[in-house]
C-alpha cells in the first residue's frame, strides 16, 4: 500500500514539474541572434529549453516576414509564411500546418509570451537554426540572407555578446527602492487660538506709553485684530503699503473704531506716497500724514526727508517688532513682554497681520491692563518716534 502511495506522489510531482516553464538552466543566459545580428535579450524574450526541444517566442520568426496572428484572447497563434502555415492552440496543445497535418511539439504561454518549438518553425518555413556554445549560448536562426559561418558570427560578435550579457545583468538585479519621502503637511492656515486667561504676575517696571501699530495689507486675520482692540478698548496705527491693494470696507472699519492710518512705503517708492493718499481719500475722505519707511527712517537720504518733511508728512519707526510671521503667540507675546521690561521709554510695538497675530496681541493686552500700561494709537498731533537721529 505504501508503494502504491510513493508512486503516485512521484507522478504528480513529475507531472507539476513538466508544466514548469523554465528556462534552459536557472542560471544559464541564452541570446538569440537572427543571421547576423543578436536580439535584444530579456527574462521574456530569453529562449528555453523544454523536453528537449528549444523554443522561443512567435516574435523572433516575424524577422523572416513571417506573419503571426494571436486570435481566442491570446489562445489560439497562426504562423503564415508565402505558402506555408502553422495553428497552435496553446491551451489544448495541438498544432497542424496548411495540410491539417498534426505534430507533436505544442506551444507553450512563458511569462505571458507564446514560445513556439524552433525546430518545428525552422523545417516548417524554410530557416535553419544551430545552438552556438562558447562563454554565452547563442540560439542562431538563419535563413539565406546570413552571411556568416557560426564560427565567424561568434568570433566577430564575442564582444557584443559580452555587453549585452552584463547589461541584462544588470537590470535583473532588484534595484534599491528610492526612500519614500514623507509628505509635506498641508500648513494649517487657521487663526491661532487664544489661551486661556491666566493669573498675571505684576511688572516693577513698564514703558508709561506703548504705541500700538500694524504693518502689512489687512487679510482674513485683520478683523480679529479689531475686535482683540475694541474688547480691551484700545486704539492701534495701521501702516497700510502704498503699492498695494485695499479692501474699501476694512479700511473703513478701522477708521469707524478710532483708529488711525498710515503709509508703509519702500524708500524707492517715496513718490508712491500722493497716489496712496489719493486712493484713501477716495475710499474714506480723510488722508494721512503718517508714514513708516520699511527700511527705517535712517535709511533716507537728506532729500527725501526734505521733501517729506515740507509736505507735512511725520515719519515713525518701530522700537520693537513682534516675530509673529514666524513664531507662535505665546512665543511672541513672552519676547514682547520681555523686551518691555525694565524701561518706562515710550515704546512703538510693531505686529503684523498673521494667524498668531491675535492670539499673540490677546496675551500682551492682558499683561498691559494687569500692569496698568497705557497705550494709543499715533496721530499727526503726536512728536514722531524715529531713528532720524
């Protein structure tokens, strides 16, 4: 009984075996050549070995003008020459020529390719074929358009051979895959958060008047801005740019809660300064004679303060500038609140319009109303803080 089991097992694993498509050898590398010239070489394309007999794919035979047709989804592969014809049927195994004569030699599906039995294809159309050994196999199928003994092609075309042989090895090593970079987050543009009130340890010593000011073209942050200033009933200087746009009904806004508005303009620009009153007019009826340089006051040259100055203009400049394009609320508010430390001086605190603006303006304002600080907004009564030295 045990012997009967044995044998069956041993025909099944031999039968599993013969439907493998394997190749010649699991390390051995066969080039095709037709008549003169090699083929390109590939896992899919690499002619093999079964039962004795050397197949390779339908393609290599389309060469010799030797059409091919692949008919009953992929099942079904008719070889036609001038005269002559070959039909494999893949899945049932069969294969006739023209006369409806049968053979034994099937086609075999390899890696999604039909290999056709090159003996079988050679006799049949007219073509001879010959296995040349030497430091690679060659498969060589020719017909009478080869111009080269074996012994020629290969002593000519040993070099080729060679490249590509180590090209072919060289894709078919796995290459490393590429580290997957990490995607960026989607930056959270959402306004920061205001903290929760917290108790506020006194100051000895505050600046007794704190200029409030804003730089930049107002946005979707501005409105908590007044709102933060309206609440602690303060008042703040919008430095508003003179070469850009502005919404009509915020600078209206700012004017409407009583707090004034100023120019914020590029030295170059310093003639940019009559249109920009020009346009608020238009938008307010009002104009201004605040002005901030973005380079600083300094920075002018003895002409251009000139000019200013005759036009009535009063320039201002920031003492202290708040880092909230960069850094977070509790960030700003505790360097704010440190560089207010240990000075009464009159201080301008210049901030900007960003998503930890208002948060940052909300801590600040709750130290200053614990410490009793006074703040305001600059006027054209006020005597300008600059570096005009």
């Amino acid at each position: 009984m045990k012997r009967i089991r044995f044998t069956a097992v041993l025909l099944l694993v031999t039968f599993c075996f013969l439907l493998l498509p394997l190749h010649a050898s699991a390390s051995t590398i066969v080039l095709t050549a037709v008549n003169d010239e090699f083929l390109p070489l590939s896992t899919s394309t690499m002619p093999t070995k079964k039962s004795g007999e050397w197949y390779a794919p339908y393609t290599v035979f389309g060469s010799f003008q030797i059409a091919s047709s692949v008919q009953e989804s992929g099942d079904v592969l008719v070889l036609q020459g001038e005269s002559r014809t070959l039909t494999f049927s893949v899945s049932q195994g069969y294969v006739y020529d023209q006369n409806m004569n049968g053979y034994s030699q099937p086609a075999y599906s390899i890696n999604g390719t039909i290999y056709v039995p090159v003996k079988l294809v050679c006799g049949q159309f007219g073509l001879s074929y010959s296995l040349i050994s030497g430091e690679n196999q060659i498969l060589r199928i020719c017909d009478e358009n080869a111009m080269l003994s074996d012994n020629d092609f290969l002593s000519q075309s040993s070099g080729q051979a060679g490249d590509i042989v180590d090209e072919y090895k060289e894709e078919s090593v796995p290459k490393p895959k590429p580290p997957v970079e990490p995607e960026e987050p989607e930056e959270d543009n959402r306004p920061e958060p205001v903290p929760p009130e917290e108790p506020i340890e006194p100051a000895t010593i505050r600046p007794n008047l704190i200029y409030l000011t804003f730089y930049g073209t107002p946005n979707e942050y501005s409105a908590d801005l007044l709102d933060t200033l309206q609440q602690y009933g303060r008042t703040a200087t919008f430095f508003l740019p003179v070469t850009e746009e502005w919404d009509a009904e915020f600078i209206r806004r700012i004017l409407a809660q009583g707090h004034t508005i100023g120019l914020w303009v590029n030295a170059a620009d310093i003639g940019q300064l009559q249109n920009a009153n020009d346009r608020l007019f238009a938008l307010t009826g009002t104009v201004t004679r605040l002005v901030s340089v973005q380079e600083g006051s300094g920075q002018l040259t003895e002409e251009q303060r000139g000019t200013l100055l005759e036009n009535g203009y009063r320039l201002w400049d920031a003492t202290v500038t708040a880092d909230d394009e960069t850094q977070n609320a509790s960030q700003v508010a505790s360097w704010m609140l440190r560089s207010f430390d240990g000075t009464t001086a009159t201080t301008v605190l210049a901030m900007h319009h960003t998503k930890s603006t208002n948060a940052a303006l909300t801590l600040i304002l709750r130290d200053l109303r614990v410490n009793d600080v006074r703040t305001q907004a600059a006027t054209v009564a006020d005597t300008p803080i600059n570096r005009l030295g």
